[in-house]
C-alpha cells in the first residue's frame, strides 16, 4: 500500500518527536541517578573518619606507644594504620568527646580514639602516617614525627611551678603535653652571657589543639620575653640574646586555659652565636 507524501511526513514527524522525548526523558533519568549518586557519595564522605591531632607529636622507634587520636567519626572506625606498612596498630578505645572551651568542633573535631602501636627499630627518622578506616571509607594521612631516642626529652610531672621546674638540656627537643586546663609547664635552662636562646613551638603545625604561649623568665622569676603566635601561626617563638649567665625558666600554657590529651607540643631550646 502506498501512503501520500504527506503521511510520510506526518509519520516522520512523529517518529522525531517520539525519538527527541524518549532522549530527554532519558536524559533527565540519567541526570537523576547522577545525582543521586553524587549525593550519596556526598554523604558517605561527610561520614569518612577525620584525624585532627595525635599525640605525643613525636615517637620513636622499638618503643611501644600509646597515642591519643583527635578527629571527627574517630568513634565508628574499624582499624588504624600506618601507611602501607605491616606495622599492627591496636585500637584500644573510640568514643565522642566534648569540645574544649572557646574551640571550634569544626577545626578539633568531637571524637577520639586511643591506640597502641611500636615502630620497628629500621623505621628510619623522619615522618609516617597515620589512617583511620571505617565503613565509610579512610582518612586522609596524618603525619607524625619519627625521632631517635637521644634527640628527645619526655616532659616530667610535675612542672608546673618555678618551685619544681624540669631541668632540660640545649638543643634538644621535649615531647610534652599541656595535660589539664590552667596548667602551665616550666622548665629551668642553663646559659651563658652572650649567648642568644631560641626556644620554639610545634604544636598547631603539627595539628595539635594546643595554641601555646611561651614565657621566658630570669632566674628572679622576672619576665624577659614573651610570645604568643608567630609567623602567622599559631605557634610561638622567642628569640633573644642574653646578658648574663645563670639560669633561666621557661614556660608554656594554652593561650585558651584549657587542656588535656590533645593538647600536645615540641618544645626545642636551643642557643645560637648572636
């Protein structure tokens, strides 16, 4: 049977517009699945783990730690780990935790997690990284200090007065923590005239909660120097070139008064030719 030229037409039409609204509904199908793909990737990320801080801030190797972690969704993880490596990280505990006084949750986040771990003794100095995995998926890395045993000092409690300060050596580096709100650490440090004293910070470099404060004092308890941020971070630094020899005292607080865990800090006392 033949059709008219016009049916032809009217039957193409057809077919054209049949065709562009099948795409389009298509199209817009697609687009859905899209987003709803999207939002749901969107979602699982909001709930991947966060590591904010841990602390100690340096750890060394043959030694068995026990570090605090800081993040947010820290309380839904499965496992830590280091790196890509064999290293068995123990999850001791997880669980929510309140903010401290005048943080934001958004920059110290509302969970911890408690974890033990021990370098091999070849772990060579330098950084490694930690991971937090959960269903959701992991986090970024977070990296922490690897030092040998002679390049550093443990803080000692107690040291929160010039009356029981902790007697340290030049040049080396002290792993602390500001352990409790208002506490303040103090140590005592020999140096000679002439001599100039740097003494520096890592904490908020190194993502811990702690925005530390230093105070250098003579050995009347007489104020010298004092610092609060530098160089547009949050952490401190004096430097300061000395005019008589004795000893001096050095302290460190949270800027806020407030303290615990994750309040870690480096603390490097060292002297330089002026």
């Amino acid at each position: 049977m033949n059709f008219p030229a016009a049916a032809h037409r009217e039957f193409a039409t057809y077919l054209f517009h049949g065709l562009e609204f099948t795409m389009r509904w298509g199209l817009v199908v697609c687009g859905l699945v899209s987003v709803s793909l999207v939002s749901a990737q969107d979602a699982k990320s909001d709930k991947q783990p966060v590591i904010v801080s841990v602390t100690p801030l340096a750890i060394v190797p043959g030694k068995e730690f026990k570090l605090a972690v800081r993040g947010a969704m820290l309380d839904e993880i499965t496992s830590m780990k280091v790196g890509s490596t064999e290293v068995k990280v123990e999850v001791i505990s997880k669980n929510k935790t309140p903010v401290p006084p005048n943080y934001d949750a958004k920059r110290v986040g509302d969970s911890q997690a408690e974890i033990k771990l021990t370098l091999p003794l070849e772990t060579p100095v330098g950084k490694i990284v930690l991971i937090a995995v959960s269903a959701n998926g992991e986090s970024k890395p977070y990296e922490i200090r690897v030092a040998t045993a002679d390049d550093l000092i443990d803080e000692q409690e107690p040291n929160d007065s010039f009356k029981s300060p902790q007697n340290v050596s030049l040049g080396k580096t002290i792993v602390g923590v500001i352990s409790d709100a208002r506490n303040v650490d103090v140590f005592r440090v020999e140096v000679q005239a002439g001599q100039k004293l740097i003494v520096e910070t890592i904490a908020a470099r190194a993502g811990s909660v702690l925005d530390p404060t230093l105070t250098l004092y003579d050995s009347q308890a007489r104020i010298i120097a004092a610092n609060d941020d530098h160089a547009g971070s949050r952490d401190s630094r004096i430097e300061t070139t000395l005019s008589r020899s004795g000893m001096y005292f050095v302290t460190i607080q949270d800027a806020n008064d407030s303290g615990g865990p994750h309040f870690g800090y480096l603390l490097r006392i060292a002297t330089a030719i002026p």
